[in-house]
C-alpha cells in the first residue's frame, strides 16, 4: 500500500497550526508559535519561515494544504498573510512538493463550522474536532485538522 502524506496549515505570523495524515488518518497536529513579546512582523514571518521548513523536513509530505487569505477588515493583517502564503509556496517550489489552497468557506461548509462571527467558528471547529477526533485542541490545531479531513475526503478520495 502506498501511504501518502499529507500537511495542512492554517498559517498566521503569530501561530500556525499544522495536522499531518497518513492517507486518511491523522497522524500528529500542533501549533508552530512565533515568539509571543516579538513586535515585529517581519520577525515573526522569518521564525514562522524557520518552523514551517523544520515541519516540512521532518514530516516531508507528498502534499501541502493551506488556507487561502481572507481580508477581515485591517489591511495589514492582510498583507502580512499573504507575505506568509508566499514565504510557504516559495519553500514548496524549492522542494518540488505539490500543494492546493483552499478557500475557508470550502472547508468549514463541507465540515459543517457554524456562526457568524470568527470567534464563534473557532469554537465550532474546537468541538467539532472534539466530536469527530475524540480531541480537545486549540483553535489553530482544530483549523488545520478540519482542513486536513476536507483534503483527505474530497481530494484523496
């Protein structure tokens, strides 16, 4: 049988949290932390660079997912995750490792996220995850893991 792995992030400059699959099971999850008392954005985005190629090498998947940026009302966060999106592509293309972006609203629809506001969909996937994985997780590790059961049910089918 050929075992094919699988990462997905939900990336931020402060905590990206990570699920990694086998085929269809979910073999470890976490957050990758910037260094809290860091100010700067373009620190943080090179210590995020520096975890998310360390996660890369260890875990050294066939296949990346990431969440697509979404602007929420400051321009600056904006542009700060979409530096970040390309810091994570460039480090594909270096490794020749395939990868897809997937829009939040795709994910969260297919794995049922409900409200309206962020705070609420933060809490919906914590225990969505808690009902489906029989884990308690943080909002960071429960995005990446729903993001990971998307890819795993409507991309390796």
């Amino acid at each position: 049988m050929i075992i094919i792995v699988l990462l997905c992030l939900d990336q931020s400059t402060k905590a990206t949290g990570y699920s990694v699959w086998e085929n269809k099971n979910l073999v470890a999850y976490g957050v990758l932390k910037s260094n809290p008392k860091e100010s700067n954005p373009i620190e943080r985005m090179k210590e995020q660079y520096d975890l998310i190629k360390h996660l890369i090498s260890v875990t050294n998947p066939d296949f990346v997912v990431f969440e697509n940026v979404q602007y929420q009302n400051n321009f600056g966060t904006f542009q700060q995750l979409s530096q970040l999106q390309g810091i994570i592509m460039s480090q594909l293309f270096e490794k020749d490792i395939g990868f897809t972006i997937v829009e939040s609203t795709a994910w969260k629809s297919y794995c049922s996220v409900r409200g309206r506001k962020r705070a609420e969909q933060k809490a919906s996937a914590i225990q969505i995850v808690k009902d489906k994985f029989n884990l308690s997780v943080s909002d960071d590790e429960a995005d990446a893991i729903l993001i990971g059961f998307w890819t795993v049910n409507k991309i390796l089918i």
